[in-house]
C-alpha cells in the first residue's frame, strides 16, 4: 500500500518530487489540437530528526562523591537514539499512469501549463513551478570526537602511573585537579607566577588548562556526547487506510530499513478518510459531468500519523488526491472567444484552486 524513498543527507539537498520547471502546451496541427495532461498523486515529504546519545562512565566513577563531591557521575555505559522532531509535508507527483486529453479546434488559442512531467497545472495562464518546500538542515554523521574515556592519562605524573591502588590513583586524580583549577583562577586573577605576554597567549593557556579540568574531571563524572542526525523519507500512499513501516529506529545503529528487525518500528498510518461531497447545482442535484470535460481532482483528506512504540510522533489531517474524486470543467468556459476563462490547479492534490474570466483579470 505504499512507496518509500529513504534519502541520505549527504545525497539530497532539495526536496524529492517537486518540479522545477514548467511548459505551456498550445493546440497545433502537430498534436492534432489535443492537449494531453495528467493529474497528481500526492506523496509525503517526511524530515525525521533524531537526537544520538552515548554515555560513557569515568575508571573513578565510584570515587565522585568523595574526591569530587559530586554524586552526578555516569554510572553505566549506554547508547540511545531518540526521535526530536518530524516534519510533513504534501507534494503533487505526476500520474502519468492515467492521461486525459483536451481536444480543441483548428484556431483555438486555449492552452495549459504542466509541469516537467506533464502534469497540470493552469489553463489559460503562466503559472511557476511548485515552490519547493522550506530548506531542512540534512545532516549526516557529524564528525563528532567521542571520547575514549582515557583523555585523562595525557595528564598524570610518575606518582600515578606507579600506584597500583584506585583509590590511590583517585586521590592524586582529585589533587591534579584542584591544582589546575587553582592555576585557572590565578590567570583571571592576574596573580599567577607567570601570566601570559598578551590576550591570544592567555586564550591558549587558559583553553590548555580547560582541556585538562574536563578530561580529568571526566574520569570521575564519565561522559555524555550528543550529535542530531536528520533523514528524509518519500512516502506516497497508493490507496487508504494504510500502515506502514517507514523506517525503524535501532538503539546502536540509529535509522534503518523498514526490513531491519535490528530496529524498532515507526510507522506511518493514513486513516479517518474523509471523502468530497460531489459538486451540486442551484437546486442541490449532483451536477453531471459535461461533455468532453476538463479532468480534475476534487481531493478529500486523510489523518496522517506517525508513530512508535505507542507515541505519536506526527498526526494532522492532510488533503490528497487519493482521498477524493475526479470531477470535469465544460470545455467551453476556455475556448469562448468573447470572454474565456482561466482556471488554475493545486499542484499537490489536482484541486481547482481558482478560476475566472481572463478579461476581466
């Protein structure tokens, strides 16, 4: 019942689907004065955020409280991926599937906009391409440094690496620390033994002496390193009441396939379809459909939700092509020489958007 396209940040950088040009096809002896459109399918543009957290307990872990006097300090190691953020949003491709033709006569000076693929997008009027959809920040796997847990053996002395006792090699952990923390002060203090010949050499000692605080300080409370990867999934219903898996989530590797059981499922839901009521003229009665009628979609709508393990993570209602009906516009409102219409379309869900008489534009 679905579609999925997984795009890779370092892949993409503008959005799946959405047409960047368009073309006006007019009647000529060429294509025998027949127009020839399609009408969109909506698909799903869904932007997943996720946060990735990994933990890392200090060797001195157990001598926090005591040497440090903090009790908060990692106590076990751990690794989790949590979804932050999900965004959808609609967008019409082509069905090129299913074609509908305007047939005109010799003369007449009717004509469509499509987009690249043929689909329609006016009658009667230049219109652009879709917009694409708002910028979204793609990011791989950040270059980010984890850390080993060891940084701190960069900064002990004799007396450390000769003590054969943790409790021992805490203690002169905690004194290397006081004692870096002291030299910190003194240079803000400007009562140091030595102080720096000018403002660059005092950023350079003083970063020198932050890096010592935090990897030693590390050894005790452990280590929390966060990086926030984004990926994109196309998604294009092919009916209703669907539920898919879109992607799963593994505690270890992050995103994965649908098929990865390494993962947890998220899944993508279209239900609660609310289908177009059929146009109807001045007396209430079903209009009928005229004749050698201009194709379009009455789109309905549908409650999208994304969710896992029981969370909704998105849930809105959207409009879509799929949800709704084809209806058809008499011809004759684009071919009257006097006074002819235009008419202009949803790019996302064939929708009439608007229509009007070009004379009085």
């Amino acid at each position: 019942m679905k579609k999925i396209i997984t795009a890779m940040a370092f892949l993409l950088s503008f959005p799946l689907g959405w047409s960047q040009t368009t073309k006006v096809l007019t009647a000529e002896k060429s294509n025998e004065y027949g127009l020839v459109y399609s009408l969109p399918t909506t698909a799903l543009d869904v932007v997943v955020t996720a946060r990735h957290e990994v933990a890392r307990k200090g060797p001195y872990y157990l001598y926090a409280k005591k040497c440090i006097g903090t009790d908060k300090a990692v106590a076990e190691d751990y690794e989790k991926w949590t979804i932050t953020d999900v965004q959808v949003r609609p967008y019409g491709v082509s069905d090129s599937s299913t074609q509908y033709l305007m047939q005109l006569k010799p003369g007449a000076l009717t004509s469509i906009t499509v987009d690249s693929n043929g689909m329609l997008l006016a009658i009667n009027k230049e219109v652009s391409a879709p917009e694409a959809a708002n910028d979204v920040a793609l990011t791989a796997k950040q270059n980010v440094k984890w850390p080993t847990g060891n940084e701190y053996l960069e900064f002990v002395d004799e007396d450390f690496v000769a003590s054969k006792s943790s409790a021992k090699q805490a203690q002169l952990l905690a004194e290397s620390l006081m004692e870096v923390r002291d030299s910190k002060l003194a240079l803000t203090r400007g009562t140091a033994d030595v102080m720096p010949a000018d403002g660059k050499q005092m950023e350079l000692m003083l970063a020198s002496l932050g890096a010592q605080e935090a990897a030693i300080t590390a050894a005790f409370t452990g280590s929390v390193t966060t990086e926030y990867i984004t990926r994109r999934f196309t998604y294009v219903p092919e009916g209703v009441d669907a539920n898919d898996v879109l992607f799963r989530m593994s505690e270890f590797a992050g995103f994965v396939d649908a098929d990865d059981l390494s993962g947890d499922p998220v899944n993508i839901q279209i239900e609660g379809i609310i289908e177009p009521k059929p146009p109807v003229d001045a007396k209430g009665e079903p209009k009928k459909l005229p004749k050698n009628a201009v194709i379009y979609n009455i789109p309905g709508s549908a409650q999208v939700t994304i969710s896992t393990l029981g969370k909704n993570l998105y849930d809105k209602e959207i409009q879509m092509a799929q949800t709704g009906m084809t209806f058809g516009i008499d011809p004759t409102l684009f071919t009257d020489k006097k006074e002819p219409s235009f008419a202009v379309f949803d790019p996302v869900t064939g929708g009439l958007l608007e229509i009007g008489s070009m004379t009085s534009r």
